[in-house]
C-alpha cells in the first residue's frame, strides 16, 4: 500500500488534474492527501467521483487559499477522528488483520509568525491517541540547515521550534530515497530557491508496523511541490513490474479526440445480428486488438514521452547541486513535460473522466 501526500498549489488548473491522474495510475495509492485544493467540499467530491475513489473527506477553502482532502478506493476503511484548516486525521484499516493505524494528514501555516500554532497543533494531536501513527504532508519548515539551497536561510530559532516539537511528539523523520527538496521557487540562477518542507514523520509504533516503509519524492512539473509517495511496504520496484504484466483493456476517452478511431472501429467491425453472441464476441475481440495497435502507433508515443521525461527530470532533481547546463536542461524538461500535458490529455482509462478536465475553472 502506498499514500500520497501532494501540496497541488489548486485543481482547478486541468493540468493539475491531469497531473493527479498521472500520479494515480503510476503510483496507485490507498491514501491520497491533498493540500492548497483550493475548491470547496462540493467541487472537491465532483473531482474524487471522477478519479474513481470511494471516499472522501474534505476542508474547503478559506477565501481563495486553503483546502483539504483526504481520498481512498474501495477496500480502504478510514474513520475521520479530526480536522482543522491544517489537518485530518484519521485511523485507517487496510487489510492488515486486527492492525488499525493512525494517518494524519498536515499542513504547516505558511505564516512563519503562525509558525508556532501548528506545532501546538502538533503537539495536541499527540496527546489524543496511543497507537501507530504517521503523520506526513507539508509542514513548511526545515530540519536542518542543508535542507536548504539558495539565499536568505531560516533562523536557528525556526528549525529548532520544529525539533522540539518532533521531540515532544515522539515523531521520526522518515528520511527518503530521491530528491532532497520537494520545494522550489522555479527561478534561475542566485534567485533559485529550494527546501525540503514536505516529509513523512512516524512514531516508532507505526514503524515496527512497517519497518521497510520508504518516502518517495516523485518528480512533477504542475506544483512548485513535489509529491511524496509513501510506501509502507517498501516494495514500490517489484510493484511497478506486476502492473506492467497485469494491464488490462480499457477504451480510453482521449481515442474519441482522434478522427481514425471511428475508422479503425469500421474497418475491423464484421456484420452480426444481435443474437448472434459468438459473433459479436468475436467483433468485440478483434477491434480492441485494433485499437490497442493503434492506440501504440498514435497515442503510444505520447505516454512514453511523458514517462522518459519524468523520470528524467527525477534523476535530475535528485542531484542536489545542478551545473548552469543541468539546471537549463530541467526548465527544458519542465516545458517539455507541460507541453505534453497540454497537448494531449492524459486519462485514467475510463471514458467517464473526459468531463473532469472540461469543467473545472478556478
């Protein structure tokens, strides 16, 4: 099981959508924690529907900023126990046997003078339970003075309110396996600034749980924040092989937007009554292994670009220190990645999802 904790910065761009799909397809997440949705309850759940996830739990938005949610699929059991414009919490049971564990989802408040008010928040929602428990999101702060690239760095008395209350809470950092920073200003040379505000805590409990659990900053382009993916298994490689052996056939909504398909359907469609089953069993066949060679020779290319160029970036983000040639190369990528995104919409397999990037506005 994974969880996915993203600060998406607003879905009401489509690109984010489109990103989040990605991101769910790829990573396959039981939990999915957002923040800065920047949408109220009800446009929230309309976006939880269409992704095709089961339960929802939201915090709308304050003004024009803000916003949270917590999203699972089927076979997931979340019991929301708290929330508050910076959390949700909640126990979680996941096929675990008798094991309920305890998620909390955080939001550190950007206002460094209100800094102090999360950890107090921190520091209650320590006091409320004694189980397994992990806590992950963007806390909006640093740990240390080398989770920092760029001018201007934290005061000490910054990074040591945040020690202290990871001291107080009994909560690990998690570490990680890739990018050092989840965040970046995305500016050019003196002005770029990068940090690492997004992490995963845990208490030890919750890591004799799952001692192989691994953090995984994912490369995206449509956030200034990375995505963590947290997999408590720890077998995030061997997980990826079994879905490329387990793909199923889907009719993908994107094949509309092509004038061939109908084409492609014509041509390979034979005549057959409707009760000649056998029939049409046989037509059914013989076009969705049409539209699967068509779908590699038109759409194919897209998909894999958009993977090559991803984890391309990764590999770059991964360097913490990046040449004038590197870091050029990455604000390629980024466009690159962007213009794919924007020229052909990327779904999720279900014909369904082609209403989610037309509706939703700012």
């Amino acid at each position: 099981m994974n969880v996915l904790c993203w600060n998406c910065r607003g879905l009401g761009n489509p690109q984010t959508v489109q990103s989040l799909q990605f991101l769910l397809k790829t990573e396959a997440p039981g939990l999915v924690f957002l923040m800065e949705t920047k949408l109220d309850s009800k446009r929230m759940d309309g976006i939880r529907r269409k992704l095709g996830l089961v339960g929802g739990f939201y915090v709308n938005r304050v003004g024009l900023a803000g916003g949270l949610a917590l999203l699972w699929p089927a076979g997931i059991q979340v019991n929301v126990q708290s929330y508050s414009v910076g959390h949700i919490d909640a126990f979680v049971e996941a096929g675990l046997g008798d094991h309920t564990w305890r998620f909390t989802g955080f939001y550190g408040n950007p206002d460094t003078l209100l800094r102090k008010d999360s950890w107090a928040l921190l520091r209650r929602l320590a006091g409320c339970f004694q189980m397994p428990w992990l806590c992950a999101g963007d806390f909006n702060e640093i740990l240390f003075c080398r989770e920092k690239l760029g001018v201007l760095g934290r005061s000490q008395i910054q990074l040591d309110n945040f020690r202290h209350a990871l001291e107080d809470t009994h909560l690990a950092d998690m570490g990680f396996n890739g990018p050092l920073f989840t965040w970046s200003n995305n500016r050019v040379g003196a002005a770029l600034v990068r940090e690492r505000l997004d992490r995963g805590l845990a208490n030890d409990a919750w890591q004799g749980l799952f001692p192989q659990a691994k953090v995984y900053p994912l490369a995206c382009t449509s956030s200034d924040h990375l995505p963590l993916c947290i997999d408590l298994c720890g077998d995030k490689a061997q997980c990826e092989i079994r879905r490329d052996k387990h793909r199923i056939y889907r009719f993908e909504a994107m094949w509309l937007r092509n004038a061939n398909c109908e084409q492609v359907v014509t041509e390979n469609w034979g005549p057959s009554s409707t009760t000649d089953v056998k029939g049409l069993v046989s037509n059914i066949s013989r076009v969705s292994s049409s539209l699967r060679q068509w779908d590699r020779n038109v759409f194919g290319c897209v998909k894999k670009q958009l993977t090559e160029k991803t984890n391309h970036l990764h590999r770059l983000l991964t360097r913490c220190g990046l040449s004038l040639a590197e870091a050029e190369e990455e604000r390629t990528l980024r466009c690159e990645i962007d213009e794919l995104f924007r020229t052909r919409i990327y779904f999720l397999g279900s014909a369904c999802s082609s209403q989610l990037v037309k509706g939703w506005r700012p």
